[in-house]
C-alpha cells in the first residue's frame, strides 16, 4: 500500500483548484495511513500472543 501517489494528487489537485478530486485523494490518503497502523498494531499483537504462549510453555515444568 502507497501512500506518495494519493498525497502527491492531493497538491496537484489542489494546485490546479479541483477540489472534489483533493478531497478523494485525500480521503484514500487517510484510509491507506489507517490501514497501515491497524495492520502494523494486529502484527504486533500476534507477535505479542505468539512470545506470550512461548514463554508460558517453556515454564512448565517437564513431566516425568
């Protein structure tokens, strides 16, 4: 996912004054930034539950 060619459409969109076309690029702009953090924020997360219940099983005491 970019980000420059919707922020780079935004400037030239604005420069030239059309106004609908600045304001689609940057609402795509604001949905590619959140899709970004929700997914950097959900890989930390299961990275976060995969170390949990690696740690939590190299605890246990071995049986036998």
């Amino acid at each position: 996912m970019t980000t420059v060619p919707a922020a780079a459409n935004v400037a030239v969109a604005a420069a030239y004054g059309a106004w609908n076309d600045a304001g689609g690029s940057a609402l795509q702009l604001v949905i590619n930034l959140c899709a970004i953090v929700l997914t950097g924020l959900l890989t930390l997360v299961v990275q976060q539950v995969w170390w949990w219940n690696l740690a939590r099983r190299s605890r246990r005491p071995a049986a036998g």
